[in-house]
C-alpha cells in the first residue's frame, strides 16, 4: 500500500510538472486594479524587499512603489530619483536603498530603518560629497556583494563600487575592464554570489571574476559579438555558474574555466533572469516567452508559466521571492503574485487565457471522476453543464458533448467500474465510454467511437436508464459469494438506477420511493439502503438488500421502502442532498448543516454549522479522505476539512487561499484521490487541493508604523492618528492586528483588520503624561510577530488642567474665602447688635400691643351697648307709632347698623394700625439712644464708629418713615374697602411682585414668630409679560392671602409636631388672556361651612385679638372690583388650601 501511494504521489508531481494550462493561483497588481492593488503604470521592471520589509517595485515611466499590504506609495523625482526610468533595487550594508534607471544611480540619503513612523525616503545621486555614476543603466547591472557593497555595470567606466559607512559617508573604487591595454570593455551583467565572489559578464560574450581590483578571465567565446553578450548571471547552491546569452542560450558552468553545457534556446531579447525558489529547480524568464522551470540534475524542462496560465503577459522582466516564500512576478502589464503554497492548489476553468482552447466547456462543475492510475488515458474527468472534459497528464483536455454520443451535455454523476467502464450520468440518462470494445453491454445502444487521448473509445447509452441527478459507487453484500462485490448506483428523477457487473436494476414507486427526485443513495453497516429526496425527507430500506434481493425483485417485488425520517418526527428539512455512511453513523448533508444520524432510532446525534465552524450551513458535497478518514466538505464558501470522529473543523480553504472558486456546485462536485489530493468542482470550474504541500505561514510579521499624523490645531482635543501595518504579503486580509495604550488601558484590544487607530482627548493633569502605544499583529496562519512595535509621546494637558492654572485657582479661593470671612466677621457682629435693639423694641412693641388689646375690649362693650340701645329705641318706637313709628324705626336701624359696621370698623384699623404705630415708637426710641451713643462717639473721635452709628440712625429713621406710610396705606385700605379710590395704574413684572411680598409677609410672621420656618417652593413661569396693576392694592391683597397662608402651615406645625413639613408652593403662569397666581399650602383645608363664609367682612376663625376679619373680605373686593379679577378657593380638609387670583391681560 505504501508503495502504492508513494508511487501515486510521483505521478502526481509530474502531473504538476507538466500541467501547461492550468491557472495559477494569482493575484494581480495593475494600473486599473482596486485602490490597494493599483500601480502609477504598467510596466515593472524590478522588485525588491528590503531589510524593514517593506516592497519595492520599480515601475518605468513612473518611478518606485512601496507597498506595505494596503497601500501603495509613489517615488518620483520629487523625492530624489534623476530618472522615471528605474530598472533596479538594491539594499547595501548599511542599509541604503540605491535605485539603477536611465540617468544612472541613486541612493537614499539614510538608511532605510531611519525612515520611521511614515517619514518618506529622499534619494540623492550624491552621498558624503561624493558623485554617483550618471551612466545610463539596465538590468542586472547592480550587485550588492556579502560584505555589503554596492557594485555598478558601466559602460565606459568597468566595474565601480560603493561602500558606506555608518555616517553615510561614502567611499568608491574603479575596477577597470581593460583587458588587452586599449579600452574598458563595458559590462553587460554582474552577479555577487553567496560565497562572495563577484561575477562580471563583458563585452562579447567574456565572463570574467572579480578578486580586489583584478579580473580573472573564467570563459571566452570563440567569436566575440553582441548577440555572444550575456545579460543575465546566477550561481546555484552546487557553485556552478548560469548564464543567459542575448541571443536567448542558455550555457551552464559547472566548475570555473570550464567549458560552458547547452541547456536550452530561447526567444532573442535584451531582458533575462535567473532565480532559484525550488529546491532542485532553477527558474528562468525572458521579455518574451514567460517563466521556464528547469530541473537542475537532468536539464530537463519541467514546465512553463505563461499567459496560458494567467499571467499578465510573457514579458517577464524580473522573479522574486520574498521573506515568507511568496513568488512575485515583475511583468509588462503589472506584478502578479503567487502564495507561497502555490503548489498546492491546480485550478481549471473554463476561460481562454492567451488565446487557447480553454480545459473545461463550462466553468459550473457538477462531477469529477479520478479513475484508477493508469487505467484511463485521462488524469481526471471533469462533469459540467455544457459536457464531459477529459484532462490529460500534460494539462489539455478533450472535450465530449452530446454531438460526440453522450446523453446529454448536463453531467451530474461519473463512476467507473472495476472492469474499466468509465459511465456518464446527465439529466437524460446514462451513457457509458469503454476503450475495449468487448465491454459494451449487450443492451447499450447507440454506439459511437471516438478518439481520446489518441486512442479509440467507444460511447453507448442505456435507454432504460431515468434522468440522473448524482452517482455513487457503494459495496453491497452477496450471499452467494458471501463477500461485497461493486456496485453502481444512480438516482434521479422517480427512479433510482443501479448496476451491478452486467446488470441492470430500477428501483421506485412500486417499491415504496415518492414521486420525485432522489439526490442521493447510501448503504448502511447492516445493509440497509438509504435513499435521500428533494422534498420528502430520507426513505430507508424495510429489509437489508443484496445482490440476491436486487435480482430477485426483478420478478417479484421484494424490495420496500419507508419513509424513515421527515419534519414530521423530528428533521429539519425534508430536502436531503448527500448521504454517507461512515464511523457507525449516517451523515446527512442539507442546507441547515451536516447532521450526524442514529440509523436505527433516527435520533438527531450531532449537527454541524456554521456556529461549528463550518464557513456556511450547505453541505451539499462531501467524501472521506482514504488517508486520514476526514471528510472533505464543499460549501457554498469554500473547501473544509473534518474530523468526524472529534466532530471538529480542521481547516477551511477558499478562493482567497488558491481555490479557483468557493462555491460548491452539485452532489458530486468533492472527490478524493488514494493520495488524499481533493478534487473540488465549483460554479468557475475545477481546483485540485493538495493538502500535503498546503504548510502555515511560518514567518512571523514585521511591523511597521506607515502614518503617525498629530494635527497642529489638536491642543485642545489631545488627537494623534497611528497607521501601521505588518508586512505579511501571503493574506493580507488575514492579518489581525491587537493595540494598547500604556498609560491608558493595560488589556490588548480584540484581534481587529483595522490598521488605523485615532485617540483624542486623551487625559492629561498638572504635567505632560507620557503614553506609549504598543501593537503586535499575526498573520493568516495566527503566527504572531515576536515582538509589539511601540511609539510613545507625550500629552501636554488642557490649558486649563496645568499646574500654573491649578496654582491660580487656589489663590483665587484663597482670596475668596479672606474676603468672606471678613464679611461675615461683621455681619455676625452688626446682626448681634440689630438682635440687641430689635428686642428691646419687641419688648417695648409687646407693652403697646397689650394697651391695644385693652382699648380693643372697650371698644367692643361700647359696640354691644350701641347695639343694644338700638334694639330698644326701636322697640319703644314700634309701640308708640304705626306706620310712620315703623318707617321711623326702621331707618334708625339702618343707621344702628352703620354704626355696628363703623364699630367693627374701627376695631380692625385698631387692629392694623398697631405694627406700624409700634415699630415708629421703638425705633424713635432706640433712635434717641443712637443720639446720645453718636454724640459720645463723636467727643472720643472714634470717625468708624460714628460712620456707623450715623448708617444705623438713618436706617432707623427710614423705617420710621416706612412704616408711617404702611399706616397711612393701611387707613386709605380700610376706607377703600367701602368705597374704591383713583389708584395709580401702572405695569408690574408680576414674579417680581410676589417674590417682594412673600418676603415682606414671611419677615413680618417671623418677627412675630422667630422660630418660624416654611419651605417655599417657585413655580414660577419666566419671561411673563409685564401686567397691569393698582400696585399698593393689589400688593395688600397679597399681603392677606400669603400671611393666611403662613399662618395656616404653621398652626398645624404647632398642633401636630413630628415629621410635618410647613409648606408653601408659589406657581405663576400665563394662560390664554389672564394670569393666574395660586398660593397652595399644606394646611389644615377649610371645612366646607366656613369656606362658604371666608370672604365675608370680618368674619375670623381665629381667636379674639387675632384678626379683624377685613384681610380676605378686602383681598375680595380689590382683586374683583378694582382688577376685574377672580379669587378662587380649592380646599381639602387635612390637605391643604390652594387660592387662585385671576388677573386680566390687557
């Protein structure tokens, strides 16, 4: 077995060898390509990587490309270069970057790692004072050697070269080329090899050594001429020495001196190479015929990249393999690249490249058949929609349709048989091809020979056969011989079509099968068959079948099917694409997954999607590797690799890895070979998958920080952007990148393909704040770069955040709290001395007010007695007289009640009158004793304080005067109560007039009460237009609603102590055409028989002494007479009261 596999994978290695049309797994870079893939022009001449990992590429006419993954940056002559036309790049010792093109040489000013952080290079074609060659230059004429020199190809200076040193200065020499004593013969090649030796291609064909500043002559022509000139040196790992001559031979020498080997002729031309990526295999390219791969043991050509196989042209100017292995290819149209694991991917399609026959007639492949080796004169047959491709070992194909004796163009199933019977399902039925005539079967019919290959086959058909969707070739169990024998099976179209050796057999609606479609057939461990349809779930044998059974219900039926598994017990589909038997399992592929089946309970054991690791949920096509036992698993996303025994993903490969295509095309578009190479047939055409030569990115990324950008204006928002990028050209979609900011956030960030980070407002206090940004990145294979690339700056802070701004600001408050403190020093001590007088005159106010009180008594015995006088005048006065005594009487009654209202009367204005009358005599009082404290102060010369005695007497007489007017208003009220008066009316801002009087009206309770305290709460509404008012009334009417209000909150603070919370809500608002004021409080409420009477001239609830019973009844009238307003009341017993004033817009 293992001889045989050794022996299979040989067969496939020529295969690959010398596969001529199979497209090669390319990404190109051209002058219209996307925006990271597109070149200035399209001709390239050279690429190179250098020692930061960067790629350069010489492109003509338009000067170098760097590019780092994504994006391309140009080099022109702003930057240095004396010449668009570049042919070379080179890297020195030291890291400088010199660039050959028409105009001569130049060289970057710095070594390439200086140029950090997005910086751009500028070259110079003179470095440390010293002139580089301006002879016009061309390929292969710059090499760098090991001790990291710089030679240069001249023609009429020999050889020169340069060497710098650490301070880019620069030192040169001239090796002259004058080999016979006349001129300098000029120099078409050079070449530094590993081992340090300097190889020289002259003028006419000499090739010659470099030792110091002597040439050894290694070969000499026999005619010395132009077309002898060899444009193109290389020396392999043996030492022998490679030559390309401009006429297009290629001469080999195996030792120094020694006579060159004939290895092959090309096309003439002026631009050739000569690499070595393989071990074993050199590689050759010339402008006119594409790449040559050429054994190096035997010289034999192994085979040629060309159009043919996808490159942009066969103008191939230079091959170049970078750090990870990736092949890039310099051509005159762009640059293509070849993945590193190139090799393990061969893709067929159905596109002409170049002009030739393409390999398949359609690109939608729904079958592949890998026949036994040796067996067939194809290497693999290929089934699509437009018909039958046979592949042969050299690459090419014929091409079978229906015009040739298929059954149709549309393949769906190949299989051949042990006897070499190679037969062909499509959508009309089965036709078979046979290369031994005596293999027809007796029933085929329409024979047809045809030529494969250079040999005759024979094409019949069976007409019994139904339309066929897939095959498969399964063992089934024979008693007789007791042991499986082969046997091919074919379901379609309401028939399930098998052979077995020379017999034929169809299974279907009389042995239980639905009509409709079967997709796919399998046989269980016990020998059961399983039958997959379109839309009526998976049907299962009723009995196992052999090769006995089968023939037997060709007479009498003896086969039966069931319905086994449906959406009625517990599928999730009743579509079922594959069906496969393996690890004591059932696998059923749909399109919500792989399902893994009990094949007895019908139980659900496993499904596997895309939360599994699957790339989509259509598993349509799979096989089982020989190798390893691992499925292979087609998609509509790409190839994956499974292993049913741990239920696991391995690996998933797509276009983006080599694949000619993701999606998977019908049930039988996966086949796997002995070998384990898989064969996957997709919507554009054919990719065979060699596992073994698919090896990880081993190379970790370099990276490189391609942009640091901080914005001049930025101060404010502390803003830095980072650009960067890793330098893995393998995938570059693959590359995942995690950052962290030291300073700011110690965890990485998720793995991201984000290669720009911006951070603003960064946080920054007292002083700058150093940052340091780290970023590590891995490559599509997860090898992660060794060590974190890593910049750090420095975050001044906010102008405001500084330390001299933090100094300004606590001498600020410094000064702010002195200030303060000093005022509130003499606050305290003023506010102690107003306490000290303010009592004297409470004291002083509360003598007066118990005299009140007495003359308030008096007044109220004279009132009773005028009252009763009355009553009996006006009895005495009805016994005496009739009519006229009772008209008599009852005037003097009105008159009696006139003098009871003037009595109450007079008791309110008692009432009112006594604060102001009070507070005038105690402040006369203590403004006497200001007198006599002034007049001492001023004998003792003490000027502060006779400032501030002089400030208290006037405060003292204001008040005075203040509070005489306040009596004055108080008696014009009372009489207006009775009769209205001429007010001013005027505009008032109506919050700023309530805000006044609830201070006026809360300072007079608490003068009263000094431990009084109740939360006002402002509800009022901004910007109210001005109002119109008769200002002093409608301030009293305030005055008596809001002093009602205190003393109602705090009443029932006195009565119910505790938690209670004296409180007063003060809301203005405009609404429509009137103003509203609503002074609410949380009081007691007003019982309803007493709401009913608040409003009444001197009707109280409080106590005798306490109140007149004017204030609401006078409030009433000036709001509704005088303002042609409304005074509204809303109460709720053990709630509170609200009073809503109403007031006109006008």
């Amino acid at each position: 077995m293992i001889n045989k596999i050794l022996f299979t994978y040989f067969i496939i290695i020529i295969s690959i060898i010398k596969a001529g049309a199979q497209e090669l797994p390319l990404t190109h870079f051209t002058a219209s390509g996307n925006e990271s893939y597109s070149l200035p022009s399209s001709m390239v001449t050279n690429i190179f990587q250098d020692s930061e990992g960067f790629l350069w590429m010489a492109v003509f006419s338009s000067g170098l490309v760097r590019y780092d993954g994504t994006r391309m940056d140009i080099y022109s002559s702003q930057d240095g270069l004396t010449d668009l036309g570049v042919w070379q790049i080179l890297e020195d010792g030291q890291g400088h970057l010199w660039i050959s093109s028409n105009a001569g040489v130049v060289v970057s000013e710095e070594p390439v790692s200086s140029y950090k952080n997005g910086r751009k290079l500028k070259f110079t074609n003179q470095l440390g004072g010293v002139n580089l060659s301006d002879e016009g230059m061309t390929e292969n004429r710059l090499a760098v050697d090991n001790s990291g020199k710089i030679w240069v190809a001249t023609v009429t200076h020999g050889l020169i070269n340069y060497q710098t040193g650490p301070d880019s200065q620069l030192t040169v020499d001239t090796v002259s080329t004058n080999l016979d004593g006349t001129i300098d013969f000029f120099v078409s090649s050079v070449f530094a090899s590993k081992s340090g030796t300097l190889f020289a291609a002259l003028e006419g064909g000499i090739l010659v050594e470099c030792e110091g500043d002597t040439l050894n002559i290694l070969y000499t022509p026999n005619v010395i001429s132009n077309e002898q000139n060899f444009n193109s040196l290389f020396e392999d790992e043996k030492g022998r020495i490679w030559a390309f001559k401009q006429n297009g031979e290629l001469l080999l020498f195996e030792s120094k001196r020694s006579t060159p080997i004939f290895i092959s002729k090309q096309p003439q031309t002026n631009y050739f190479g000569i690499y070595s990526f393989e071990e074993g295999v050199i590689w050759t390219s010339n402008s006119e015929s594409g790449i040559t791969r050429i054994d190096e043991e035997n010289f034999k050509v192994l085979g040629a990249y060309t159009r043919a196989n996808g490159l942009l042209s066969n103008h191939i100017y230079d091959v170049y393999q970078d750090r990870e292995g990736n092949v890039w290819i310099a051509q005159s149209g762009g640059v293509s690249k070849l993945r590193f694991n190139y090799k393990a991917f061969e893709n067929f399609g159905a596109e002409p490249n170049a002009g030739e026959k393409p390999i398949l007639p359609n690109p939608k492949v729904n079958t592949v058949l890998v026949p036994e080796i040796g067996s067939s004169q194809c290497r693999f047959w290929v089934g699509t929609e437009g018909g039958l491709a046979c592949v042969h070992y050299d690459g090419l194909s014929t091409v079978l349709t229906e015009a040739d004796g298929l059954y149709g163009d549309w393949i769906n199933g190949m299989e051949q048989d042990k006897d070499g019977r190679i037969w062909i399902a499509s959508i009309y039925g089965l036709s078979a091809l046979v290369f031994d005539q005596k293999l027809i079967f007796n029933d085929g019919q329409n024979i047809k020979e045809i030529i494969i290959g250079g040999k005759t086959a024979y094409l019949f058909t069976m007409s019994d056969s139904p339309p066929i969707i897939a095959s498969e070739k399964l063992a089934l169990f024979s008693k007789q011989l007791n042991q499986d024998v082969e046997s091919l099976w074919f379901p379609g179209s309401r028939g399930l079509y098998s052979i077995v050796g020379t017999n034929s057999f169809l299974l279907g609606e009389k042995s239980g099968l639905p009509q409709t479609v079967y997709n796919s057939v399998a046989f269980d461990g016990d020998g059961y068959l399983w039958v997959g349809t379109r839309d009526k779930g998976l049907y299962k044998s009723t009995t196992p079948i052999t090769l006995e059974k089968l023939l037997e219900n060709k007479f009498n039926r003896s086969i039966e099917f069931g319905l086994f598994w449906s959406l009625e017990n517990g599928a999730p589909t009743n579509n079922i694409e594959k069906l496969l038997w393996s690890n004591e399992k059932i696998w059923v592929g749909t399109q919500q997954g792989l399902i893994s089946l009990d094949h007895k309970s019908g139980n659900i054991i496993s499904t596997f999607n895309t939360a599994s690791g699957l790339p989509a949920n259509n598993p349509i096509s799979f096989a089982v590797s020989p190798v390893d036992g691992n499925f292979w698993i087609g998609t509509n996303l790409g190839l994956t690799e499974f292993d049913p025994r741990q239920g696991k993903v391995i690996k998933t490969v797509s276009q983006r890895d080599g694949l000619i295509g993701n999606e998977v095309w019908l049930f039988g578009s996966v086949q796997i070979d002995a070998s384990g190479q898989v064969y996957f047939g997709t919507d554009n055409g054919i990719s065979i998958y060699h596992p073994y030569f698919d090896k990880i990115n081993s190379v970790p990324p370099i990276l490189q920080f391609t942009a640091i950008e901080r914005p001049e204006r930025s101060e404010n928002r502390n803003e830095i952007t980072f650009e960067y990028a890793a330098l893995s050209f393998a995938d570059v979609s693959g590359v995942r990148y995690r950052t962290r900011l030291i300073g700011y956030e110690e965890e990485w960030s998720e793995p991201t393909g984000i290669r720009r980070l911006r951070y603003t407002n960064l946080p920054a206090f007292f002083w700058a704040k150093e940052y340091t940004l780290e970023v590590m990145a891995t490559n599509e294979s997860g090898v992660e770069s060794e060590l974190p690339i890593t910049f750090s700056f420095l975050i001044k802070p906010m102008m405001w955040l500084r330390w001299w701004a933090f100094l300004i600001y606590l001498c600020i408050l410094t000064m702010v709290f002195l200030i303060i403190d000093k005022y509130q020093r003499k606050k305290v001590l003023k506010k102690e001395r107003d306490a000290a007088r303010l009592r004297e005159a409470e004291l002083q106010a509360e003598t007066a007010m118990a005299r009140s009180r007495a003359a308030e008594s008096e007044s109220k015995a004279l009132q009773a007695e005028v009252e009763k006088k009355a009553l009996e005048l006006e009895k005495v006065e009805v016994l005496e007289k009739a009519y006229t005594e009772l008209k008599q009487a009852q005037n003097q009654l009105v008159q009696a009640e006139k003098l009871a209202s003037l009595g109450r009367l007079a008791t309110g204005i008692a009432h009112e009158i006594k604060n102001p009358l009070n507070f005038i005599n105690n402040f006369a009082g203590v403004s006497v004793e200001l007198v006599d404290e002034l007049a001492a102060a001023i004998k003792a010369g003490d000027m502060e304080e006779v400032d501030y005695l002089m400030e208290s007497l006037k405060e003292n007489t204001v008040r005075i005067e203040k509070h005489g007017k306040r009596a004055d208003s108080i008696v014009q009220s009372m009489t207006q109560h009775a009769k209205a008066t001429n007010a001013t009316f005027d505009l008032f801002d109506l919050n700023t007039l309530v805000q006044n009087y609830l201070e006026i009206a809360y300072n007079t309770k608490k003068s009263k009460t000094p431990d009084l305290a109740v939360n006002i709460n402002w509800q009022l509404q901004p910007n109210l237009e001005k109002v119109k008012l008769y200002g002093q009334q409608f301030g009293q009417a305030l005055l008596n609603i809001l002093g009602n209000a205190l003393d109602a909150v705090w009443d029932q603070k006195i009565k119910q102590g505790g938690d209670y919370q004296p409180e007063l809500t003060i809301t203005t608002l405009l609404v429509e055409k009137h103003f509203e004021i609503l002074v609410k409080d949380n009081g007691p409420g007003i019982p309803e028989d007493i709401k009913e009477r608040i409003f009444e001239p001197f009707f109280t609830t409080k106590p005798t002494g306490q109140g007149t019973g004017l204030g609401l009844s006078l409030s009433y009238d000036i709001i509704t007479q005088s303002h042609n307003g409304k005074l509204e009341l809303e109460t709720e017993v053990g709630k509170g009261t609200t009073f809503i004033i109403h007031i006109p817009l006008i």
